[in-house]
C-alpha cells in the first residue's frame, strides 16, 4: 500500500466547466431543460457555446468538485476519471493537484478532447448544464487503481457517468475492491432523467454495492416512485443502508437503515450567486465527516454549510477555505 | 468601407488569464515582482503555473480587457491580436465575439500555443502577472486590416506588445492608417520596465504617432523622469495632444496640450478583490468617452466607473453591464 490513507476517492466525470450568464429565452432557444443536465454531441457544443455569453472556464465534474471540498475542508481526496492530452487536460488536472488532490489517471491518447461542461446560469442563479463528455466517457476498469481504492475509507461514484457501459463496469470493479476491503462505497444519482431510464439496473447496482446513496428530492423521487417521506424511507431502507436526500432551501433529510431519519436544516449563504454545485458540496461535507466517524447531524451539517459557500459565488468550487469556515462553525 | 463605424480598434495581446490567490512567499519563491509583468518562455510558465493555486480561467489580454469594457459600455469595439488554433484560442475568441466585439485576426498556425497570463493575486488585491506571450507576440503588420482601422474613431495600441519587433512595426502600420484618414490613436505605455529599455524608441513612437497616451503613475514617473506633476505636465504636453495619469484610489489627471489639467477622483468600489484590469477598464471609458466626443471629466469619470466595477470582484473583465452602471451614475 503506497501513500497516505485517504477519505473519499471520487470516480467520474473529468470536465472543464464554461459558465456564463443567460437568460430563459436563450435556454428556450437552444433546447436546453432549465436546471437540468442534457448530454451533447461535439456539433452541439459548438453551436451552443457560439451563442453563449463571455464565459469563465473552471475545472468541474460533479465527483471532482466533491473532491476539491474534501481537500478544502482539510480531507485526503483522489480522484479517478479522464481527460486528454489538451490544455483543458491540463486546466483539470492542475486544479485538483493543486488542492493537494490525488490524480493520477493516464490522459486519454488518440481520442475525443477534454470534456467540457456548458452552464448557462440564469438570474434567479439556476444552472443549466449541456455537457459534451468527450474523453471524461471513457473512464474504464483498466483506470482504476485497485491500492488506491484499498487506501480510501469511501468510494464515490457520480450517478452521471452510470450511462457509460465501461464507466459503470468501472464502478463496479472500484466498489468491488472497496467492499472486499471493508471500506464504504457511496453513489450520487446525480440527475432525475439518468435515474429513470436506469431503473432496474441502477436499483441493482445500489442493493449489491452501495452504502451511502446521495439524491436530491427529485432523483429520489425518480428512484422511488413516490415524494411521501413515509413511503422514501421505506423503500430507501431496504436499498441502502444511509439514504441523504437534499431538499435545496429546506436542508437534507439522512435516513439510515437502523435508526431514526435525520432532518438537516440547510444554512443561508451569504448571498444567492449561482446553485451550481451544491449537491457536489453538500456530498463533500457529508462525505468527509462519514469518513471521519462523525456523527449524521455533523456531517450533514459539514454538507450543508460547505453548500452555502458553493452557491453563495460564480462558479461550483469553494472560494475560500472551507476548513476554516467549519471552524468558524466550530464543525471541525 | 465594411461593416458599422467602430468607437476604438484594439491592437494587443490576444492571451487568456490564468487568475489564483497566493501569498508573498509564492511570489518571492518564484521571483514574481509583486504588481509588475514579467515575460516567461514556456519552461517557466509549467514551473510557475504547477505551483500556483486552483486557477480560473479567463480570457484576458489588456487591450482586449479595454475592448471589452467599451463593448460592455454599449459601444463598438474591434480588435487585433494573434492568438493559436487551440482550445485557449477558440475560449479568447468567443468571449470577445460574445461581447460584440470584431475579432477577425487570423490563428497561428504551426507557431507556439495561445499565451496566457499567470496572475497571482495576494490578499491586498495585487495582481502579480507572469506573460507567456506564445501565440500573441506574432501579431504583425500583416493583421493589421485597413478598412478596420479606417473605421475606428480611436486605434489603440498596447504597450506590453511594444518590445516584439513584428508587433511594433504592426501598431506603426495601423497608426499610419488611422492617422492619414484623420482619425486618433492611443497608446497605453502598460509597464514601466517596459518604458525603462525603451525610452527613446517610445518617445519617437509617441511623438510621431500617438494622440492619447495613456500610463499609471509609475509608468509616467519613468517616462518623464519626474514624480513631480509640473515636470510631468510640461513634458507630457511637448509629447502628446493628450495625457492621462492614473494614480489608483487617488484618480486619475488629464494633461490635454492645449487646455488645462483636469483632475477626476477614483470611484470607490463596492469591495476591493482583485486590482487585475483595473487601468484597463479605465482606459476604455476613457476612451470610449472621448470617441463620443464627450468632454475629459465625463470621459474621464465613465473610466473611474469601469475601473471601480472590475476591481471589485476576481477577474479583468466587467461582471455587470457597464452601460446599465454608467446609466445609473448619469453618465450615459
């Protein structure tokens, strides 16, 4: 076993983040769900970032942002996805080092570019996202690395990904390694319409592999068939052993499998800039204060105030140092 | 003659910013001088940039800052400058052609990649930069387009660029153009070591070419040989038709040849975050005001306004609409 042991490594998508102002009638122009995340091809990219506004590039990826928390937050992180040998690879893999993130997956060679993420962000500070995956789709068993899994108390795989038949057997192979060892596995649905069209398969791959499964109140509904907390909890008990779900502005309800539902009030943010990456913060704290032994109301509290930083600036990364705002909170 | 009349032609860096926080003992590691620009071959910038900070990517470039600013005012903006056939290079064209802004200089092919700009921005708002010039240092006479600069009412030229030979001879050709058709020009003198290797060079560029000279106190000070305002002014007048000084929070001087001096106060921003662009913006309300023909204490005042608007938050470019603020503040 080489290096440090670590908290959480993430497994997902390896995308730069172009983010720029929009208003409802360009989302409208271009097809594009408000609030959601929408799959394109390369074309498409072209013609939505051609009428998008000056834009920000950031390194982003739901598991990875999750990922720079942790290490915000004072965590050990890695994180396995993948770029090409670009400088929007480059962007990525520098950000997350530089967090002192764990990233050590070998740049894809011969293929499509860096992914990127386009989000259009309207003024009532809903992200829309049309995300072109380019190499980030072709994470795959051979980039997982079995010590690496061994050294992590949690494994996490983001929801998005569970789309790409060699990204989900990388999910397998990665929770594989984490069960035989002992070690937590944890999911995040991610979106609602991943959710419905994997169904079965992804109930499937919850019961035999997952410990911690991560929705919000939508994807929990898309899972479950239900939005009655009664009939949630039910089901979300015989499925997983911890269940978090976000409920946005009304905080995170944890319901484990032996004990009693959790209710987590959310925390204000300073100001209300841009909700893109909240369920990825909100992930990080829960997360990292699981790996950490902490008890759910601390780590949903970790979650819900690592979220408020997240949402309160432009952009799905933390600004400032969320260990130190947890100590200010006396969370850490 | 094609296209719309243009307020002001920007000749200039075509570069993307690279912008993270850091501490003194970064700077000093990595012999960074604290609020100046150094130029960097690509070694440098790989060891630099790998011990930088998460890192937002931004398009940048000083000329090209201003242009965006005057597009942001409401005006029409073109510009000129060399960037690759990259990924950084598509990202600084969009964001231009997002503003409106003409950018029709052909890529580089078979040459270096995209530049960009290192910024190091410590806790006192100081932005410390570190140019690899890459793709930007070939712009050359060759990308100057006539009908362009014929239909500018200001060409203006940025002094960063003034120690690359093909450039030099490019702002001299556009100078030439912009001249014969009876039309001003301006030059920001950008950075005093520039001004220190250049002295005589430069004051034959700007006696023989340049209307508007603009330069912050520092750059004057090794312009004129002076701090002391009645030498700056007599010499300043002999050079130029006019002279603008920027003294950060202490505001800006006008030294027109034929009038009196004039002096506009800084317009405090709401917070201070990051001085990055801070003369930029001031020059393209400046100058956007005077191609309107507005007097120098309005046009003066709508560059305090730009300049107090991208100092409060991280990044060069404006974050809101310049014209809705210029409006606000009865200006526009």
């Amino acid at each position: 076993m080489t290096g440090p042991s670590l908290d959480v490594i993430g497994v997902g998508n390896a995308i730069v983040d172009v983010l720029a102002k929009a208003d409802d009638a360009f989302l409208k122009a271009h097809d594009i769900p408000k609030g959601g995340m929408i799959l394109i091809d390369e074309d498409r990219a072209k013609s939505i970032y051609s009428g998008m506004a000056a834009a920000v590039e950031v390194s982003g990826g739901s598991a990875a942002n999750s990922i720079a928390c942790i290490a915000s937050l004072g965590g050990n992180g890695g994180f396995i996805g993948k770029v090409a040998d670009d400088a929007l690879g480059d962007i990525f893999r520098h950000d997350l080092r530089a967090m002192g993130v764990e990233f050590d997956t070998m740049p894809l060679i011969d293929g499509p570019e860096t992914g990127r993420c386009l989000i259009n962000v309207t003024a009532d500070a809903q992200r829309s996202m049309s995300t072109f995956l380019g190499a980030a789709g072709y994470v795959a068993p051979d980039d997982i690395d079995e010590e690496q899994i061994k050294r992590a108390a949690i494994t996490f795989c983001e929801g998005y990904l569970f789309e790409q038949p060699n990204a989900r057997e990388g999910f397998i192979a990665a929770c594989a390694i984490a069960n035989a060892n002992g070690n937590r596995t944890a999911l995040t649905l991610s979106d609602a319409s991943v959710v419905e069209r994997q169904q079965d398969v992804l109930r499937n791959f919850i019961k035999d592999h997952v410990h911690i499964l991560l929705a919000n109140d939508v994807e929990a509904a898309a899972l479950f068939g239900s939005e009655d907390l009664g009939v949630i909890s039910e089901k979300a008990r015989a499925l997983s052993p911890l269940t978090a779900m976000t409920r946005s502005e009304h905080g995170s309800i944890l319901i484990p499998r032996d004990g009693d539902i959790v209710e987590v009030p959310a925390i204000k943010p300073a100001a209300l800039e841009d909700t893109t990456g909240a369920g990825d913060a909100y992930a990080a704290g829960l997360l990292f204060g699981l790996a950490r032994g902490f008890d759910l109301t601390r780590a949903g509290t970790l979650g819900s105030l690592a979220a408020s930083e997240v949402i309160s600036h432009f952009g799905a990364r933390p600004s400032q140092s969320l260990l130190s705002l947890a100590e200010n909170h006396k969370l850490l």
